[in-house]
C-alpha cells in the first residue's frame, strides 16, 4: 500500500483526532495518507462505493458495508447527551404533528434514529448539516434535524427543540447514542488495519497534548464557529469512547444496527462488526 486514503470531516472532534496523522506527527511504515477531508454524508456516499481505505463514517452506513469494511475500536464518536435534535421554526408544533423533516443525508445515524424513533415521519428533505438552521430560521422549511455544533447554536437562529433523539434513544436503552466511527478496508489486512487503530490512538494522544499546536488547523476547518463552541464540540465528542469503544459501546452499536435491521431499513448481513 504505496499510499492510502483517510477520509474525515472538517468538524472539530474530527480535526483534532487526526491533526498528528494529517501533519506527520504520527506516522504508518507505509507513507502518509491522502487526506479526503469532507461533509459526513459525503464520506458515507464515498465508503458506500468502496472508494477509500480508511474513513471516518455515520454508524447507519456501517449496516450497508460490512461485506468491505470493519469496524475501529478507536476514533469513535458515541456518548450521552450529544445526540440529533429536532428543532422547529414554528411555536406552536408539537413532535407527534411532524410530516416532513429536513435532514443532513440519508446515511447519517441521525435520519436512522429519526426512522427508529419517528417512524410516522415520511417526508424527509436532504440538506447539508450546516445549511438546515439558515433554512428554518428563514422559514423555508419548518422541521430539521440538526447535528454536530448545532446543538449549541440552535437558539440563536431562533430555533427551539422538539426532540433530543438521543436523549430519547438513552431512556428506551440505557446505552450511549453511537453517532459515527472510523471503519477500514477488510482487503487491509488484519496488521495493517491493528497499525492504523494504534496510529489514531497515538493521534488522539498528540492532540491532547499538544493542544495549541493543533489549534490552528482546528479552527481553520470550523468555518465560523467561535472558539467556545469548538472547545464545547471537542469536548462533548471526544470522551472515553473515542479512546476505545470498550464494552458500552460495542452493545450500543450492536443494539443500533440491530433495530435498523428489525426494522428493515438496513440489509441483514453475515459479516461481523470487528475484523
């Protein structure tokens, strides 16, 4: 493997994981990789046609490509109190009433959990995550679902929450809600993909210590956030999951992919989670 690609996304928790990786800080025998840097739902359409090694995904997409990839122990995003909001324009509406909803990709956890949990809601709209808010507060639409730094801003666009669907998925499981995780190629090879999982380790460590150093390529991608709201983000999405999935997690994503399949919204599959 002359080089490799490593997909993630420009938010936050994502930028400070892989800041060592992407600068040569961390480093893999085989080279460094080719960084594909992109919206989640773009990094789940990418994986779901097997074109890159190692990514970052939604863990609804993990149900489609199991035959390809596996599952990380690291790098993980899951958690309590860090799930998808519904959030509305309107004063008045109520959850049961939702009809029609806009989303941030038809592959990211949040749509599955909207289908888990709102099964009586049809009409799904895709948008980019980060232009649902704009949309709503200029009354565009009426109902969003919203995700990553999203739930800190929300009020500020007027907006108000009609659901937190992880919140939600915590009463019904008791489980942490499991958001997205780092999947790579089966064709790999089990030392090859045990090296990557130790590297993002070893990544994560660099950041945490090297904070400042990292700083500027985290805010660079955060587009507007101010400094706060990225400090919120990074420490609401990067906590003891994403060191190691451990027992907790694994069930979580086990008892999620588990629904989707009862529920028929992903294919059975004979192939495990893990390598």
């Amino acid at each position: 493997m002359a080089s490799w690609t490593l997909g993630f996304s420009p938010c936050p928790n994502d930028t400070y994981i892989f800041y060592a990786l992407a600068h040569g800080r961390v480093t893999l025998p085989w080279g460094q990789p080719q960084l594909i840097i992109r919206d989640v739902e773009e990094l789940n359409s990418m994986v779901m046609r097997r074109a890159l090694e190692v990514s970052k995904i939604s863990f609804h997409t993990l149900g489609y490509i199991l035959d390809s990839y596996v599952l990380l122990k690291t790098g993980a995003a899951l958690g309590r109190g860090c799930g998808p909001l519904l959030v509305t324009s309107s004063p008045h509406l109520t959850p049961e009433k939702v009809t029609r909803v806009v989303v941030p990709g038809i592959y990211t956890t949040a749509t599955l959990l909207l289908k888990i949990l709102f099964p009586w809601v049809e009409d799904l709209v895709v948008m980019r995550y980060d232009e649902i808010m704009p949309a709503l507060s200029r009354r565009r639409e009426e109902v969003g679902l919203i995700i990553h730094e999203g739930r800190f801003t929300y009020s500020t666009y007027g907006l108000r929450c009609l659901a937190d669907l992880g919140e939600e998925w915590e009463k019904e499981t008791g489980l942490p809600i499991p958001l997205g995780g780092i999947v790579a190629k089966r064709s790999l090879e089990r030392e090859r993909i045990r090296a990557v999982e130790e590297a993002i380790r070893a990544s994560l460590e660099y950041a945490k210590d090297h904070l400042e150093e990292a700083w500027p390529y985290i805010k660079g991608h955060a587009q507007e956030m101010d400094d706060q709201v990225i400090k919120n983000h990074i420490h609401l999405y990067v906590n003891q999951f994403t060191y190691h999935l451990g027992e907790d997690g694994e069930r979580a994503v086990r008892e999620l992919l588990d629904r989707a399949r009862r529920l028929e919204i992903i294919p059975p599959s004979i192939h495990g989670i893990f390598e």
